[in-house]
C-alpha cells in the first residue's frame, strides 16, 4: 500500500521562528491538504495545496502565516511563519487519488510543533 | 456548508462489550461519509467510509457503520471492543461531488476500554 510521510514528526521551536513542514507521498496523487489539529481538538482544513500555483486557504488561514509549496503530484510543504505558542498542533497532510480512489482523503502520521 | 455533530466526546466501556459511536450531520446536498481512528500519537487512519448503496457499511477492525438518511445519522458500532480499540474517533463529511473535496469534521469521540 502506499506511504504518506512527514518531516519531522515532531519539533521544539521558540517564538518567532518558522517551520516547514514536508509531506511525501511514495506515488503521484491528484489533491494534497493541509489540516490543524490544535490539543485536544478537532482537525481545520488550512488549505488545498495545488500543483504548480497558489495554495487555496481556507477561511482564517492566509499565505503570509502558512505558505504552502507543491511543486510535483507527490510533495509538498507547509511552513509555519512567525510562531506563537498558539501555533502549538499537530499538523497533517492528506492526500486523494491514492489506488485511483478519487473520493477518499488518506493522512500522513502528523507533525507535533511546539512552540515555546 | 456541512457539519458534523459527534454527541459523546468520551465513551468508557469495557472490554468484549458492544459500543456505539453516534455522528450526526447536516448538510444541503449529498454526501460522502467517513470515519477515521486516531491512536495515541499517531495520525488518522480510515476506518470506514459510505460512498453509496447498501447503508450497512463494514471496515476495518470489526467496525461498521449504518448511513441513516432520514435521520441524517452514520453512527458507528462494534458488536466486542478490544483494550486495543482505545482511541479518538472522528466522523467526517465531503461533498458528493464525484472527487474528494473539503472534509468537515465533527469533534471526536474518545473511546476508552477498560478491563
């Protein structure tokens, strides 16, 4: 079956640092997104990542905090700009169009951030 | 714009015994239905979805689910849990667009089985 992986799985950053965050898939796919999923809640979509242009955001979410990357139908990445102690999640990719399954979201394990 | 309502957000059970995880939702046109299983430090992994056709639909690990559209319901259940089935569960809902579109979760249920 296929991989979905994350790096890192977890990082300790401090306040005001940026961090990115990749998403790898070990196949092509046709949609990558970008979830939160703040302690003890549950997962908000961030964005839609789109191959070869500008990431979709959701309500809430904008470019300048989360830039996104997509450059291939298997990679992406998320930075987290600026931190706060607020910006302390897990975040996850999900991916669609793993096996040809067009209605199906698959995730990755997550990357734990904290941010002090 | 959908939306998921998970009633319980913790279910205490004991082992070999029946559980039963209630996800509401609302929505104003068709939709694809799922529920994932989070495991301690882990990320989520699909458990069961409902495209379409029968509503009586199975999953991994023993799960099944009933779509209600009636009662705009996808309640999920498992006739015996194990100490293993310990995890927070999320109901989600996509739009029945023919690909998979933005998922709207509900909040989690945290089934805890005890011995």
């Amino acid at each position: 079956s296929a991989v979905i992986s994350q790096k890192p799985s977890r990082d300790i950053c401090q306040r005001g640092t940026s961090l990115t965050i990749q998403c790898q898939v070990d196949s092509q796919v046709t949609m990558m997104f970008w979830y939160r999923q703040q302690p003890g809640q549950s997962l908000t979509l961030i964005a839609t990542a789109n191959q070869g242009s500008e990431a979709t955001y959701e309500s809430g979410f904008v470019i300048d905090k989360f830039p996104i990357s997509r450059p291939n139908l298997t990679f992406s990445t998320l930075t987290v700009s600026n931190m706060s102690p607020e910006d302390s999640s897990i975040y996850l990719c999900s991916v669609v169009g793993l096996a040809g399954a067009t209605d199906t979201q698959y995730f990755g394990p997550g990357t734990r951030l904290t941010v002090l | 714009a959908q939306s998921v309502t998970q009633l319980d957000s913790q279910v205490p059970v004991f082992e070999e015994a029946p559980v039963e995880l209630r996800c509401n939702y609302s929505s104003s046109v068709s939709v694809y239905l799922f529920w994932y299983v989070q495991y301690p430090n882990q990320g989520l992994q699909l458990l069961l979805k409902y495209l379409s056709g029968s509503t009586l639909v199975k999953g991994i690990n023993g799960f099944e689910a009933e779509f209600n559209k009636s009662q705009t319901s996808f309640h999920l259940r498992k006739p015996s849990v194990h100490i293993s089935d310990t995890a927070e569960y999320f109901c989600a809902v996509s739009d029945h667009t023919g690909t998979a579109s933005k998922l709207t979760f509900g909040t989690g249920t945290r089934l805890q089985v005890t011995l």
